[in-house]
C-alpha cells in the first residue's frame, strides 16, 4: 500500500519535480543515487522551511536589537534629563545657599548700623541732658544776674538822687570817690546788661540746638522702626514654614531646639543678644526688639542644624514611583514605603548619621542602616549596591547605595523605613512635612 502510494505521488509530481539521477564518482567506479519525486519534493519543502525559518529569526533579532537600541537611547536620554535636572537643582540650592548668606550679611550689616543708630542716639541723648542741664544753670545765673542789676541799679539811683541836687547838678561837697563809684557802677550795669543779652542769645542757640537733636532723634527712631518692621517680617515668614514642618512631624518643637543647642558644647548658640550701656536703665524699646529679632533668628538657625539631623530628604532624587505604601499588607505590617525606579538608581542619606549597617539582611536584601539624633534610625533594602561602612559618618544628600532587586523583592525598588525608638513610622510624615521647605 505505501508503496502504491508512493508510487502514485512520483507519477502525479513528475511534470514538476521530474526524476533526477546524481552520479558519484569515485576510484572504484562510478555510482548514481536516485532521486524521486517524492523526494525532490520533501528536500524542497525542507529547504524552503528552513530559508523562512532563517528569514524570520534574522528579522526578530534585528527587531530585537532595534527594540534594544532604542530602549537604550531612552534610558541615555532619561539619565541625561535626570543628570540635567540634579544640576537645575543643585544650581538651585547653590543659589537658595548664596542667598540665605546674602540675607546674612545684610542682617549683620543692620545690626551694625542699627548698634551705630544705638550709640548716636545715647550720645545725642546724654548731649541734649547736658545742654538742658546748661540752659537751666544759664537761666539761673541770668535771673540772679537779673536781681542783681536790679537791685544795683536801685542803689545807684538812690545814690545818684542824694549826690545831685534838685537842678541835676552834683552837690556841693560830694567827694570825688563818689564821682567815681558812680561812674564805676554805671559801666558795671552796662557791662551786665551786654553779657545778659549774650548769655540769651547763647541760651536761644542752645534751644534751637536742643530742638534740632530732638528732631533728628525722632527721624532715627522712625528709620529704626521700619528697619525692625522689615526685619521682623522676613523673620515670621522664614519661620512659619519651619515650625509647620516641625509640627507636621508631630516633634516637640521645644524639645528639638534644647537639643541642638546643648550641641553647640557650652557656646551659647551662634547668636548672642545685644548688649548696651544702659547706665543702670532698663534696656530700650529698640534694644529689646533687636535681641528679639535676634532670638528668632538663633531658633531659624537651630531649625536649620536640626533639619539637617532629621530625615526631611528625600532618598531618591531621580524620577520614580511609589508601588507601596506604609501599613498593612497581605495581613502584615509593611513598616516602609516602596521607590520604584531602574536598578542603579543613586540613594542618598536625606540626614546626617551614622552608618550601623552595611551588608546583606534576610528579606531585606542589601539593606544600609543609618542611625540619626533624636533616636531615629532609616534603613534602605533590596539595593544592587552598597556605598558605604559601618561606622562611617554621612552628611545629608551623600549617596550611599545603589537601587536594586536583592532580597524578597519583585522588581527593582528602594524599601525606605523611618524608626523612632524602635517603632516603625509612615514616612511620608517626614516627606509631606519637608515638601513646602527644601
């Protein structure tokens, strides 16, 4: 039968595949090998399967590697976008640096002027207590010099009424040292009267002197209280970002400054309060505004050094997505949240702390443990890679790791945990809380 069939399917496959004989020649002869139609037919199908097999796996590989090649110019153009954005950022924080100096300078140089103003307006103060003190001891040598010429002029005219006779003329037998006492007295009074006038016309330059500091005193004050208004505003609105995110963390705002100041080891904090001679006077209104103002900024900066001691950064600063959230999950606690970007994404510490691990943790994979002030610690898990010791002390914004997919993982992802005295805590509390700040 298979033969038949056979047979059958040479016959019909004759007029396109007609038999073909190929000869082998060799030494000990010459041989031929049939080929029938049948078999032409099978060589060519096999033939032409492979030639569509060949075609189609070339056009998949170079589907492929296209695929690849523009999968790898995205991610050179991602990372470039990414690098670009770091340095917009960086030139952001370098410029938001230089300003905050800036604004630095400018408050030291008004607290100088505003010391100058202070010491102006206490000599101006003690000058205008001295020529006060002048014009009354004028004024009271004028008025006794005043009775005097009254009551010496009273006595030479009684004088002169009983030396003249009724005619005006000196009386007979009046001696000549009366002539002369006369004489004497009267050029006495004169004299008086033209110092009295001088002693008058200095007591009016006196207080118009008087007036003058006085004015110049008042338009001091009033420069000196717009100074303070300034200053006192830029202070409220440096401030009232801070406090929100203090208190967004739910931190005793009291309890961290205490802190940070018994940091500074006995110093008394960048900032002391302005003190002035005050004679044994209770301090100006000025003086206690500007030691206010002062205040507030030694808190400002105490926020500062806290701020950088708590971890309000973010550890991934290139584009990501959350995948996971902090909460229970698949009826366990998952004590983070999940980052989700490529593998090789830099980590940086969002605070200054130290490194207490650096290595591999079941489950966690890669983990780095950082432990900060305040009893807070943060841990990273799943990265590819580890930058860091154990011991080694980072400040905020280094990198320490590398994003990656070791340990319980599913995908490459950064787990970040934030731990206050142990316990686990949301934070996006500490994200939320900077997100208005840095």
């Amino acid at each position: 039968m298979l033969k038949q069939l056979a047979h059958r399917l040479d016959h019909k496959l004759e007029r396109s595949f007609p038999e073909q004989r190929v000869f082998l020649r060799s030494e000990d002869g010459t041989r031929f090998i049939i080929l029938s139609p049948l078999t032409q037919l099978i060589a060519w199908t096999g033939s032409a399967a492979f030639v569509a097999w060949a075609i189609i796996a070339t056009a998949v590989l170079l589907m492929d590697s296209i695929g690849a090649g523009n999968v790898r110019e995205q991610a050179m153009r991602e990372q470039r976008l990414y690098e670009e954005r770091l340095q917009i950022l960086a030139s952001e924080r370098d410029a938001r640096a230089m300003e905050a100096v800036a604004a630095q300078e400018r408050f030291t140089l008004a607290m100088d002027q505003i010391s100058r103003m202070q010491s102006d307006l206490l000599a101006s103060e003690d000058r205008r207590k001295e020529l006060e003190t002048g014009i009354n001891v004028i004024q009271a040598t004028l008025r006794r010099t005043i009775n005097q010429r009254d009551e010496a002029r009273e006595t030479v005219e009684t004088m002169l009424a009983e030396a003249t006779g009724e005619n005006g003329a000196p009386r007979p037998g009046l001696p000549a040292e009366a002539n002369a006492t006369v004489s004497f007295l009267t050029a006495a009074l004169d004299l008086t009267a033209a110092e009295r006038d001088a002693a008058l016309g200095k007591a009016r330059e006196a207080e118009d002197f008087a007036e003058n500091l006085v004015f110049e005193q008042r338009l001091r004050q009033e420069r000196n209280d717009q100074i303070f208004r300034q200053l006192e505003e830029a202070v409220t609105v440096s401030l009232e970002p801070l406090d929100k995110m203090f208190s967004a963390a739910g931190m005793s705002t009291d309890n961290i400054l205490e802190t940070v100041r018994r940091g500074y080891s006995g110093q008394g904090g960048p900032l002391m309060p302005l003190i002035l001679s005050t004679k044994g006077e209770d301090p100006d209104i000025d003086t206690l505004r500007a030691n206010q103002i002062l205040g507030e900024l030694d808190r400002m900066n105490l926020y500062r050094i806290a701020a950088e001691k708590l971890p309000f950064g973010m550890p991934v600063k290139s584009s990501f997505r959350y995948t996971s959230s902090f909460g229970t999950r698949w009826g366990r606690l998952h004590a983070g949240v999940d980052m989700a970007g490529p593998v090789g994404t830099p980590i940086y510490a969002p605070a200054d702390g130290v490194i207490t691990h650096a290595g591999w943790q079941s489950g966690y994979g890669r983990l780095i443990t950082i432990k900060h002030d305040f009893g807070i610690e943060t841990r990273y898990g799943h990265l590819s890679a580890v930058k860091v010791k154990v011991g080694q002390r980072v400040s905020r914004g280094e990198r320490i790791g590398d994003m990656g997919n070791t340990g319980r993982s599913t995908g490459p992802h950064l787990h970040y945990e934030i731990r206050v005295s142990g316990k686990p805590i949301d934070p996006m509390i500490y994200i939320k809380a900077a997100r208005h700040v840095f």
